[in-house]
C-alpha cells in the first residue's frame, strides 16, 4: 500500500492512496517524523516514509505554485 499523508486528525493519519481513496491510519503506526504531505507506504504491517518520493512531491508542488505567481 502507498499514499500520501493527506492531514492528522487527533490520533489519525488521513492518508490518501494512489486511487485516490482515503484510509485512516493511527497515528502510532506511523513513524514519529511522519507529517502531511509525506508519501508512505506499508510493508508487512509496518510504515515507511519514502523520502525521495515526498522531496520531489514537494519541489513538483513548488515549481506549479511559482508558475502561478508569474
């Protein structure tokens, strides 16, 4: 499973897969450093940030928002 941390709600992670379907993820199952915006996956239970995945996310999300300011 992959998606990407959409919000925390009290204990819950939003997390919205790649279909663009959203599951509720508890908090503690995630790493601690986990925050929105970061993509994840599962493997055998446990999650992982991937890292690479979430930085060119976010430079992707920047470049559509510079262009928007021009």
């Amino acid at each position: 499973m992959k998606g990407i941390i959409d919000r925390f709600e009290e204990n819950i992670a939003v997390v919205e897969l790649e279909n663009r379907e959203k599951i509720d993820i508890s908090r503690q199952l995630l790493p601690l450093e986990a925050c929105e915006g970061d993509v994840v996956y599962e493997e055998n239970g446990v999650f992982y940030i991937d890292q690479e995945e979430t930085k060119k996310n976010k430079e992707d999300i920047n470049k559509l928002m510079d262009n928007l300011w021009e």
